[in-house]
C-alpha cells in the first residue's frame, strides 16, 4: 500500500474508477448521501447507480501518528424501474438484470486488494426501503486501510554552525 495523505478521499476515487472501468451496466458512481430517499430534492442521476460509504470499525495505532484501519465500505447499488420481476412478467429478464450487476459488483470488489486498501471482503447483504419504485440493496464489506493523514512528515536538513571534534575515551 502507498501512504496516501487524504486516505478517503484516495480510496473513493481508485474504487469509483475500478466500478465506472470494470461494470459498463453502471452509469453513476458517488459518495452516499441517502440521495435516493429524495429524488425530487436532489440532482438526477443516471442508473444503475453506485454510492460508497465510509466507515471505521476498529483502528489501531501503529507509529507516528499512523492508524490501521478496519474499514467498512458501504455500497449502494440503485436502479429506478418500473419492470416486474414475477414469474411471467413479459419484462422479468430486464427486471432481474439488476441483480446480475449486483453479481459484478460482488466479483470485482470480494477478495480485492488495490493501492488504498488490502484484503477486501463481503460481510454483509441487503436489500434497503426506498418508498420509490426503485431497488436498493446494501453490500457492505471490509478491508484494510493505513491513515497517514496525522503523519508528520520531516525534511532532510543540515547542520550549521557546528564543529566536530575528534579524541580518544581511554578504557
């Protein structure tokens, strides 16, 4: 891992890009704001969409202000439709697409590692109440992250003024 000084905000955009490059199904990546509860107060966006959520679950002190993070990465995958999923409905195969992209999401992030984070894992999965006519499920998983952002970082300098002088310590 490389020791980022916006640890987040680092992890954000190497996750976003690796979703936006990795998943074509996929038209909107952005932080959670719960922006789906308010659809008619927020931008419009695009879905399928993905919004990531950043939380710590247990952060140990390694040196100089460095921390291991255990990190839980929520990801919010959101389609707005009107199709039917039940059996017989002329639009189900669009309708359970959705859960195909739920299926990629799962194979590119399970079990990997990137420049910001190490040891990805899936610890949990469900589905979130909209109120809307849209589908929202909640994959949450966890890595491991270093927090360089408290890191004091020293410059190399030199001495002045100072003379060195050379003697013998006798035993």
């Amino acid at each position: 891992m490389s020791t980022p000084q916006n640890w987040t905000k680092a992890l954000y955009k190497e996750l976003a890009e690796k979703i936006s490059n990795s998943i074509e199904a996929i038209e909107w990546v952005d932080l959670w704001h719960n922006q789906v509860g308010f659809l008619e107060d927020e931008h419009p966006f695009p879905t399928p969409a993905v919004f990531l959520s950043f939380r710590s679950n247990n952060l140990k002190d390694l040196s100089q202000k460095v921390q291991q993070v255990i990190l839980q990465i929520d990801f919010y995958l959101y389609f707005e439709t009107f199709t039917d999923t039940y059996k017989g409905s002329y639009n189900q195969d669009e309708a359970l697409s959705f859960l195909d992209t739920i299926d990629e999401l799962n194979k590119i992030m399970h079990a990997s590692s990137g420049e910001n984070y190490t040891g990805m894992k899936r610890v949990s999965f469900n589905p979130e109440d909209t109120g809307n006519a849209g589908n929202l499920y909640r994959i949450s998983y966890e890595c491991l992250s270093n927090d360089y952002t408290a890191f004091v970082e020293y410059e190399n300098g030199t001495f002045s003024d100072m003379e060195v002088e050379r003697f013998i310590v006798e035993p």
